[in-house]
C-alpha cells in the first residue's frame, strides 16, 4: 500500500507539472499573438514608431519594477523563515531588526511563533469582520451606480506579521500607572482579496507594512485586566506598498499610482500615526477622552538653514550638474516643505516650522531632501535623522547632517525644545520676553509662536436639515489666523460625531480669534458657525475650557461640543 501510494502522489505531480507548463505555452502564445496584432494595427493605421518605442519604454520600466519588487518581497519574507541566516548573510542594514542595532532592544520570536500558530484563526477572524461588518457599511456609503459591493474573494495568505524586536521603557522615562512598548512590526503578505462594484472588479495582493508601533496601557489598576485602556499607533507613517489586480490594473499608470499611495498613507496617518491614537477600553469606569488625546511634552522648532555639496540630479548641455532641491520635514503625522531654491547644489532656504511633539521618547525627525522634476516624480538627493531625545536633553541644536542614501551632501539645522506649561501668572511675562520671536518678525515680517493651542472638535447636535430635508454630510473647518484645518466629513447625519484632534501655534493669544464653521459637504451650505476669541481662556483655570457651545446663524438648539486648551512655550 505505501508503495502504491507513492506511485499515485508521482504520477499527480507530473499530471500537476504537464498542467503548469501547458498554461505557461498558452499564455506565451497569447503574449505573442497580441504583440503581433498591436504591431499589425500601428501599421495599418500609419501611427508613427515613436508610439512603439514608448510603449516598449512603459513595459520595460513597469516590468523592472515588478522584478525589483519581487525580489525584495521574497527576500524579506525569508526573515520571518531563518532571520539569523538571513543576518548572517549581510542584508541590507534598513531592512534588519532593531534588535540588531539597539541594544534596548529585544527579540520576541516567542509572539511570532505563538502569531504563526494563530493565524489560520485570526484570518477567518478577520473575513467574518469583512463580511458581516465592513460590507454592509460600505455599500450604504456607496452611490448607486457603484452597488452592490461585496468581497468577491478574501485570502489573506498563508505568511503572518511579524514582530522585529521590542523596546519596553523604563521607569525614569514614563509615569508610574502605565507601560509603554514600542514595537517593530513587519508584514509582507500574500494575501489576495478582490471587490465587486456594481460591474467593477478589483483587486489588492501582495500588501506591504512596515513600521514601529507604539503601544501604551494606562492606567494600571488593581483588578483583571489590570490596566484601564490600550492605544496603538505608529510613531512615525509606516512604508505601505501593494499591487492592484484586474481593473486596479489601472492605477499602475505612475501619475495615479502615486496619488493613490499618497492617498493611502494619508488615510493612515489621519487613523493611526501620532498624535492620532486607536484607543480599546477595558474598563467600563473609565473616561477615554484623557487616554486617547493625552498633552503633549513640547514644541520643537526647526529651522532648515542651508545645504552643500548636494547631489547633482539634473545635467546640462555644458555637462555641469545641478538640481531644483527642497527639504521635506516629517515628524508623526506632521510635515512640512521648504521652497524650491533652483539650479543650484549649495542652496539657502532659512525657513522655519514649529512641530507639536506628542512623545520625546521614540520619535525622530525626518529630513528628506529632494530635486525637483516638473511632470515627473521628484528624485530623493538624501535623508537624515535626529532622534528628539536628543533635542529634548540639549534644549537647542545645530549641526550639519550628513545625508544618507546618497554618496555626498549635508544638511544644516537649528532645533530647538520647548517645554508647555499652562501657568496663567507667567503669561504676560511670557510674550513679552519672547525677544527670538520679535527678532525673527523684523527679520522676515512674521512672527514664531509663543503658545500651543489644543482644539478637540467633540461632536455638533441637532443641526439643521437642508432645504430638499435631507440630512445634511456635514464637516466643520477650524481657522486661526492663515492656519486652517478641517475634520472628516460624516455621512447624512445631523449630529455627528468627530471626536477630532488639532494642534494650532499661536503668535498673540490676546488678540486671535478662534472660528468654527460647520458645512454640508455636498451644498457647501452654512450650517453654524461659533467664534472664540483667544484671551477668554487666560482667565479659565489652566487655560482649559471644555464645554458645549451654541452656534450662531442657526436656531437656538443646535450646538457643538469643543474643548480647547491653551499653553504656552
């Protein structure tokens, strides 16, 4: 019997290979047979072969990319296999485990291991959400033309996250009542699962995560589950990357495929990069407000002086290089860009930004310098780092940073840390000794900041309907001075809730004004509006106020719920 057996398991083998290799030759024939029939039309109707050498550039581009990103995925997904052979074998240093580097940091193969036996649970976990959840709130969302919606297929693969290392901090670093961890997680799945819109069909497979998650449980209490609650997020954006299938096919054009990786990330970032928090209670007798938007520990102002020596992107006709640099400045979910200094490789920029720092311990700032390319994606020229532990102990630093990724080039920077504080007798002393304030106003006709403005935009109630009584879509935008920002937009409701977080700078508490306009997404129609001058929350205790407030321009009963917390630095 054993013997038959092994015969049969052969013989399905070959019938398997025979199988395999007859797909192959069909779809080689078919390759061909198009190729032949695209050449066969461009003749017939005479289109010039300038179309052909693009169209040969486009597939030789797009296909290197495939192979390139082929290789790296397989490469990568050996770690989560034999990650010390894997070390041994000198791969490249950005894509190893912490634990390599920092000695704080430790393994955890014992989660990865307990995670791979998990996880044929955790995906039929996790289709059953899809389904029975997400569906169903997606099609409602969806206009009619795109309905129904349904997953057509969900497999999420047969390879699990994988957890890199494990920094757990100290005590000296962190309050009493809580633990944080911060943790590398690292996904390369081969997971496939496709969409349905109304006749549309598309697909994502290979989705791609990297990056370092921060976990706190606070606050620690005296019974089961002995902490209060748990929030999760990323302390800086995370690199994500995935392939689309079937009519997702389209994106792949590289003008789209970049605005929708952006757009992606962008999503991300608003859910889950710092200070945007996932927040799980695990405790009924708890107030979750304080554990998902907790103060944050200070200011940094950075100041991205200059360059030199940076790498020439552009060649001309003379054989000189130069490049069109800017620098990209990203800290959490915060980023900023300088201007475009233009054919030059020593360039002066001078240009300050001033950054909200939810946790000193952890994060870093991230320079990225880059050429600029009009109708193209522009070319990176370097990256460096600077952890804000580092700016927190010195209180101020200027260095030249060497650019990584590239073979010369330096950066020149000023930061500077600024502790918060809420203390009302030290206000007018405060903007009156703000002398590196006034300095900088005469020198380029602004002023920097002298105070953080915390706004939590709550949720508004009984709105008003719109003229064809529909429930309205509505968003609320927040202005102070030229500084603007806006929350999600929820669906036909007239009591939304946003429970939105924004971190405003503030040159002259005394006299700003904060003003809150609530809009229908779709009429643009005014549906309240409430203004909030500044200086009333001097005279709050701790410069807080949280408080429902009536809006104008409406009827009596609507209202929104705001709080707002002012410090300064």
């Amino acid at each position: 019997m054993p013997v038959q057996s092994k015969i049969e398991d052969e013989d399905s083998k070959q019938r398997t290979t025979k199988g395999t290799t007859l797909l192959r030759s069909a779809l080689l024939y078919f390759k061909m047979l198009g190729s032949c029939l695209v050449l066969y039309g461009m003749g017939y109707f005479r289109m010039s072969t300038s179309w052909l050498i693009f169209g040969c550039l486009t597939y030789f581009v797009y296909s290197r990319a495939l192979q390139k990103r082929a290789l790296l995925i397989d490469g990568l997904k050996t770690i989560g296999k034999n990650e010390k052979q894997v070390i041994l074998e000198s791969i490249a240093i950005r894509e190893l485990p912490s634990w390599v580097y920092f000695p704080d940091v430790e393994r955890a193969e014992w989660v990865n291991r307990i995670l791979k036996r998990m996880w044929p649970y955790i995906c039929n976990y996790v289709t059953n959400i899809l389904i029975e959840s997400v569906q169903p709130s997606v099609e409602n969302s969806l206009p009619a033309a795109l309905k129904p919606f349904s997953f057509t297929k969900i497999d999420l693969g047969d390879t699990p996250p994988r957890i890199g290392g494990v920094k757990v901090y100290e005590s000296e670093s962190i309050k009493r009542n809580e633990i944080v961890m911060d943790v590398d997680l690292l996904l390369y799945s081969d997971a496939r699962i496709r969409v349905q819109c109304g006749k549309v069909v598309a697909g994502v497979k290979e989705f791609e995560l990297r990056g370092t998650l921060r976990i706190v449980m606070k606050p620690l209490v005296p019974k089961i589950p002995f902490a209060g609650a748990c929030t999760v997020c990323f302390l800086d954006n995370p690199d994500i990357n995935f392939l689309l299938t079937d009519m997702g096919n389209i994106m792949t054009i590289p003008g789209l495929q970049q605005t929708l990786m952006s757009a992606v990330k962008d999503v991300v970032a608003s859910m889950m990069v710092i200070p945007n928090r996932v927040p799980v209670q695990l405790v009924s007798d708890l107030e979750l407000k304080q554990i998902r938007f907790p103060p944050p520990h200070g200011v940094i102002r950075v100041n991205v002086i200059s360059g030199r020596d940076l790498k020439s992107s552009d060649v001309s006709f003379t054989g000189k290089g130069s490049s069109d640099p800017y620098c990209c400045v990203n800290v959490g979910a915060q980023s900023f860009k300088t201007n475009t200094c233009y054919k030059t490789l020593n360039p002066t920029w001078n240009e300050y930004f001033e950054a909200v720092i939810d946790s000193k311990d952890g994060q870093h700032l991230t320079f990225e310098v880059f050429d600029e390319d009009q109708g193209n994606k522009d070319d990176p020229i370097g990256t460096c780092f600077v952890p804000i532990e580092t700016v927190h102990k010195r209180g101020f630093f200027d260095a030249w940073l060497t650019l990584e990724g590239v073979k010369r080039g330096q950066l020149h920077v000023k930061l500077q840390w600024m502790d918060l504080s809420s203390d009302t007798n030290a206000f007018q002393q405060a903007l009156l000794d703000d002398a590196q304030s006034r300095e900088f106003e005469q020198a380029f006709g602004n002023s920097l900041s002298n105070a953080y403005l915390f706004v939590l935009v709550d949720m508004a109630t009984n709105l008003s309907r719109l003229k064809s009584m529909t429930e309205p879509s509505p968003y609320a935008s927040v202005s102070l001075g030229s500084q603007k920002k806006v929350t999600p937009i929820k669906p036909k409701t007239n009591s939304p809730v946003w429970e939105y977080v924004m971190h405003f700078m503030v040159t002259n508490p005394l006299a700003q004004d904060l003003h809150v306009g609530i809009r229908d997404s779709k009429t643009e129609t005014k549906l309240g509006e409430i203004r909030i001058p500044l200086r009333n929350l001097v005279s709050e205790p701790d410069m807080t106020i949280d408080r429902p407030f009536i809006l104008t321009n409406t009827g009596s009963s609507e209202q929104s719920s705001i709080s707002l917390r002012l410090e300064l630095h």
